[in-house]
C-alpha cells in the first residue's frame, strides 16, 4: 500500500474546502475554514469501510484543471472483498465548490442491496444540530428537517441544501453529470450517493462526479445560487434565465391553455356532439372580441389517440400516435392551425405506448424500442434516442409547434425497466429529446419531473421552463396548492430553468361545461404568481369567463407579459422559520432598469404579514395603495382575496426624495421590459424612459416624499406613437393621483370585463 499526503490546505479566504484524513480516508468539508460536514464511511457494493470490507491499496495527490478550474486531487484506490477496484477522489478547488468522483477502473460487480444505490462517496454523518432541505416527488417539492431524519425518496433527495438560516451559510451537495444513472442513498448514520442501484452492470472506465457548492455569512439563496453556477459552468452552459424569459413568442407573451383543471381539458362545452374542430376557433375570436390578445395556445393530452381510456385528471393510456384523433380534429393538425390564424403552439406528449403505430410500422426504419408492461399500463423507449428523436420532430409540419411539453416524465422512467437498468440510457434519452427539439429549432418544457430530470436539464440549454408544481385540477387546498412554487423556483432558476406554475382560471365566476366548473376562489393569486415566475403566463377560462382586465394586467396592450427580472423564490426570512416548505412569503425583482437598485415585489399569504424592516426602502401595497416606508418591519394589509402583494423600492438619493412605483395597474409594476431608466431631476420631478405598443396609454407613477414627511403618489400618463420607441416621461410632485389611504382595489367580476380599480 502506498500512503501520501492528503490535499494541501486551501489559500485563505477561499469558501469551500475538502480534507482527507490518511489514516482513517474520513474527510471533511468546511465552509469558510469552518467544519460543516464530515464522512466517516465509504460504501461499494457489500463491502464498507466501517466493517473492514473495503481496503485500501494507494493514496496519490495530483494537480489538474477541468471546466470549474485548478484543483488538488486526493484519490484513494480501494478494493472490495470481490476484487473490483475502485479509485474515490476529492477535488479541492480555489472557489466555493469542492467535487467529488466515483470511477471504476475494470467496472464493479453489481451486488443485491437495500440502499437506493450500489455505492455511496461520500457519505456524509448524520447531524442532529444541523437544518436542511431536499426535494422530492414529481414537480419536486422540498421537505426540510435536521440532517438525522434525513431520507431519500424515488429519483429525489437530492440536491440537499444544508443551511444555518441564521448566519446566511449553506452547502448544497448533488450530482454534477449522469444525474439519472445515480442516486441518493442513506443508512441509519450516514446519507450520500453513488451509482443508482437498480443498474445491472458498471462497464470498466465508468465514472460519476457530485458536487458540494456554498457560501457562508450572505444568504441561504444566494449559497443555492453559486451551487447552480457551478454545475451549469461545469457543462458549459450559461444561466439564460433572464434571456429566456423573452426567448421567443411562446416564452414572451400570454397564452391560453388546456391543461388539466381547464375548461377544455377533455371537455368543448355545454354540446357534447361538437368537436375541438368546431370550438376552438369561437374561442379565438371570442378572445379577440374581448381584446385579449393571446400569442400562444397550449394544446393538452386530449388531442392525440392512446392506448386506453383516459381518467378525469388526463391520465390513463399511453401515446400510440403523436398526431390528432380523428374525433378531435378531423382535418387535421395543419388545418386547426390554420384555422387559429397560425398561432404559435406548445404541444403535449406523454409517455410512449407498447402498441405505438411507431413500433407497429417500424419508425423510423430500422429503430428498436424497448418494451415494459401490456397496454394500457406499460411503456416504451427507444433503443436509440438520438435517431428517434431527429426523426420524430420532422413529422409536425404546419401544426405551429413552437415548445414541446413532455408530460408524464415519471411514468416514462418508473415503467421501462431498461431506463433503470442501463447506466447511460435514462440520461441519454433526455439528451436526445432535447437535441432533437434543439434541432427542429424548439423550445422544451418539463412536466412531471423528478429532481434528478431537473440537474440533467441543467446540460440542456434547450429545456427552458419546467412544471413546478401539480395540475391546477389539483388546487384544492393549501397543503397542495399549485400557486406555491416558491422553493421549486430557487431550484430551477438556480439551474436556468424557469418554473411554470400551471394554468389558472382568470375569473371567479362558475364556469359551467368545462372540465373544471369552478368557481375560482382566487384568481388574482394565480395571476400574479403566474406573472412573478417569469415563466408563461395561461389562463384557461371558457368561451365568455375569461375577466380579460385581470390578464391585461399581466401583460402590454400587445399581450407580452411585464416580467420581473429574477423570478420569484421563497423569501430569505422563510429559512428562519420551522418549516421552509410551509412558508409562503414570495419575492421576485427588477434589477436592470438604469438608475435604480432592486425593486421586490413581495407576496405574503399567511400570517404574519410582515415585512423585515431594509434601509431606504418605500413599500407600496398593490391592493390598498397605502405607502410605508421599511425603516421598521411593516405589517402588509391583505387585498379582497385575503393575501398581501406589495412592491419594496429604493428611495431615491438626491434633492428630493422619490421611490420609483411604476405602473400600478399591472402586477409587475416596473419591469424593465416596460422601463429602462429613472432619473431624478431638478425641481422637483422625475425622468421615466418606457417603451410600448403603439396607442397604448398608461400611467407612471412614483411616490414622493413630502414636507410632513408623508408620502404621496404622483403619476404622469403617456400614449406611445410608436411600438418600442423608448420615450422620456416626466413625473412632477404635482396633482398627485393617490395620496395616503387611497381608495382600494376591489374585485369584480363581469364577464370579460374585469375587476375595476
């Protein structure tokens, strides 16, 4: 055997450290020269370090660059009581993140085990002092605790974000690539991850790697953040959060959909005999009627044939066919197309079924599928992804497919065996789904994710937006509701991906002959969430209940939607509390307009409605109008749907005192798509540049400090002459519009005619 030192010590003032002890191979990982986890075990297969089955042969040090940069490698080359030899390795960088590598030289003799993976490097003890989280479940939620009752689940468990709330510190630790050939793992004293134990064989030169990325003394979400940085620096991939936001018309504008909970989610209304054929164009011209001016449709599992029947939530039966049912439109694809003036489309698919027309006629030729379980209950994959996959979206010419939807991911994996059993298949099926959307020059949504999908999305620059959280048919109360998505969405913004929060009912009138007759109890909530996630934003009310002033309240006069510039995420003050996952205070912000620093928009949904006390800050509640500045916590009134949305933003330095409010008739009041700079002027006023749609008119309004040290609002209206033609408002403490215990909003429902404010 052949000892050598273990890592050198890291240059000062670096995050993130990894040593290895020679004599025991226990390691530990400290954050700022601070110990925060330590592994004392090592598991490969049935042989552990702790029972003496697992020796070792040699330690070398070694130096090295890869995509995160320069690093002291630490590897120990064991053997297990078969034989197999396995080389463990740290590697300790000058940055916040440390990896970790699994590689098996001559392969690893696969052994029966209870743990949910055959290996697990590290394995990190169990510590009752300390907090995390993890995410679990299909649109993967996070259940939190102390690392002693920590527990992986199917395809979750990771990533684990390990957190002091209190001094703003956190290590993240997940996979870093083959996201979906691995897995958590955890034993009474020990929780870490290796190689998925359902693989049936490790070929000679495999190798994983798993990262543990933090910050210590800023913020929990900024700690997720530089987690999310590494891993997308490690693929090559640059966050296009805020790119994608604004992508394409799909990704841009608002969209009606047909999901499940919609009006026209298996359902065309009060006449059963009438086909989506006949409906759906009275639906479009009824929209542009009520001056709703959609820019996408979202078309759900109804329109193609399955296997079986199809429960009332949209499942049951596979996919045999990606194309219409001849009962749902019978002219085809190109023809409702057509028929809907061209209008750019996401498409939904599911899993593929045994009996698929593509297994039947051998498409494309020569492609063998992978076959588990009987109609209507089984599934079916591709030997060969990439082949069907480039071939496969060549086949929708005319249909307006602009964003894919892979509904059902779950199911896909649970049901076919071979994605359990071959190492590489689970990873490069989505691989090859995405190049092949990337190909087709599309966009790629995520529905029914597990966690390990989302870290593989973070390779795929084409998979934009992911589900984050379940069917809007399933919001039937708050412990499930689909509108909190808050600690989803700092999971995938993390990693580039924005959350979808699902379609929603614009109104709260009884909508009868859909799917869902409601009534929605809140629709502002929807509407605003849906907003804030700068992800799509879809209503999916019937023909005659869309309220068409809610969803122009999201959006310009052209229908693309006001965006904040970081979507919103569970607020910093939700770690402080018991139970991360149970808190509802939201924020999202602008940051990129010139001249002023971050304005939040917060949302708050239980008591207490309280907002922490931030220097030079004015909070201007949505619902009420009042103005309060945050020099102590303040207490946010609730509006008539008994939750709490305002907007925090910066008092102005100069010689006079403004805070910057921006359009208060949309939810997202000032978002930089809508303005691009605010500066104060002399005497008294402030300069505004905004941008719009040609006739449109708006007011812009700003909060200004008066003599009794009061606020008040001020507003200047503006009608744009040209589409995008940045124009310079003046704002002037005069006349002001609202002034403290301004008349608040109230809801009203008439039709397509809206709330009134």
């Amino acid at each position: 055997m052949t000892l050598l030192a273990a890592v050198a010590p890291r240059v000062a003032g670096a995050r993130v450290s990894v040593a290895v002890e020679p004599a025991s191979l226990a390691l530990t990982v400290s954050l700022d020269g601070a110990p925060w986890l330590r592994a004392e075990e090592i598991v490969v297969g049935s042989s552990t370090l702790s029972e003496g089955l697992l020796t070792l042969d040699s330690m070398t040090a070694s130096n090295g660059t890869d995509a995160l940069g320069a690093y002291r490698k630490t590897t120990m080359r064991c053997v297990t009581q078969l034989g197999d030899a396995v080389e463990l390795s740290a590697l300790d960088y000058d940055d916040d993140y440390v990896v970790f590598e699994q590689a098996f030289p001559g392969g690893l003799k696969v052994e029966a085990t209870e743990l949910s993976a055959l290996t697990a490097f590290p394995a990190f003890a169990k510590d009752a002092e300390k907090r995390f989280f993890s995410y679990h479940g299909v649109f993967p939620q996070a259940t939190s605790g102390t690392l002693d009752e920590y527990a992986e689940s199917s395809q979750g468990g990771l990533p684990v974000v390990v957190f002091d709330a209190a001094a703003g510190s956190a290590l993240v630790f997940s996979s870093l690539d083959h996201h979906k050939a691995q897995h958590a793992a955890s034993g009474p004293t020990w929780f870490g991850a290796g190689i998925k134990a359902t693989a049936a064989a490790i070929p000679a030169g495999w190798s994983q790697r798993w990262i543990c990325a933090g910050l210590a003394g800023r913020a929990v979400r900024d700690a997720v953040d530089a987690w999310g940085a590494a891993v997308l620096k490690y693929h090559g991939v640059s966050n296009e959060l805020r790119a994608n936001r604004y992508r394409d018309v799909v990704h841009s504008t608002i969209g009606f959909w047909t999901d499940n909970g919609g009006y026209y989610h298996y359902a065309t209304g009060d006449d059963p005999n009438r086909t989506y054929e006949d409906v759906l164009p009275e639906v479009h011209a009824s929209h542009l009627e009520a001056g709703v001016p959609f820019g996408h449709w979202q078309f759900d599992s109804w329109f193609y044939p399955k296997d079986g029947s199809v429960e009332g939530g949209g499942g049951g039966g596979a996919v045999t066919n990606w194309t219409a049912s001849d009962s749902v439109f019978p002219s085809g694809m190109a023809a409702i197309n057509r028929a809907l003036d061209g209008m750019p489309m996401v498409m939904h698919n599911r899993q593929w079924s045994v009996e698929s027309d593509y297994i039947k006629n051998g498409q494309p030729p020569g492609l063998e599928w992978l076959l588990s379980g009987e109609a209507p209950d089984g599934a079916a994959a591709p030997r060969d992804p990439d082949a069907f996959f480039v071939w496969f979206f060549e086949q929708q010419d005319g249909w307006g497919l602009h964003m894919y939807e892979q509904d059902w991911m779950s199911k896909e994996y649970d049901v076919v065996e071979a994605l359990h059993s071959n190492i590489t298949l689970a990873d490069d099926y989505l691989r090859a789904m995405a190049r092949g959307v990337a190909l087709s020059n599309r966009t790629q949504q995520y529905c029914m994710p597990y966690a390990y999908d989302i870290l593989a999305a973070a390779a795929l620059p084409a998979v934009t937006n992911a589900r984050a959280s379940n069917d809007y048919a399933h919001d039937k109360s708050q412990t499930v509701a689909n509108w909190r998505i808050g600690l989803t969405a700092l999971f995938y913004s993390a990693l580039g991906v924005l959350p979808f929060k699902d379609g929603f009912y614009s109104s709260s009138l009884k909508q009868p002959g859909g799917q869902n007759e409601g009534p929605e109890p809140s629709p502002d909530r929807h509407a605003i969430l849906a907003t804030l996630s700068a992800s799509m934003v879809g209503p999916m009310d019937g023909q005659g209940f869309l309220n068409a002033s809610r969803v122009m309240a999201t959006c310009r006069t052209d229908g693309i939607v006001l965006k904040p510039d970081r979507p919103l995420r569970a607020a910093e003050a939700c770690f402080a509390t018991a139970a991360p996952e149970n808190c509802t205070f939201y924020d999202a912000a602008t940051d990129a307009i010139d001249g002023l620093a971050s304005i939040a928009y917060l949302y708050l949904d239980r008591e207490p409605r309280v907002v922490p006390a931030l220097a030079d800050q004015l909070l201007y509640n949505w619902y009420t109008g009042a103005l309060a500045t945050r020099d102590a916590p303040v207490v946010v009134d609730p509006g008539y749907e008994n939750h709490s949305y305002a907007i925090s933003t910066p008092v102005l330095a100069g010689a006079s005192s403004w805070a910057f409010v921006g359009e208060p008739d949309k939810y997202c009041t000032a978002s930089s798509f809508r303005f691009s700079a605010v500066r104060p002027l002399d005497g008294d006023a402030l300069l505004v540049t905004a941008r719009g749609v040609a006739d449109e008119t708006i007011s812009i309004c700003a909060a200004h400090a008066e003599d009794d040290a009061s606020w008040a609002l001020y507003c200047a209206e503006t009608t744009f002459a040209e589409t995008d033609v940045p124009v310079d408002v003046t704002i002037a403490a005069t006349a002001p519009l609202l002034r403290r215990g301004a008349v608040p909003r109230l809801a009203s429902e008439r039709g397509s005619t809206a709330r009134q404010v």
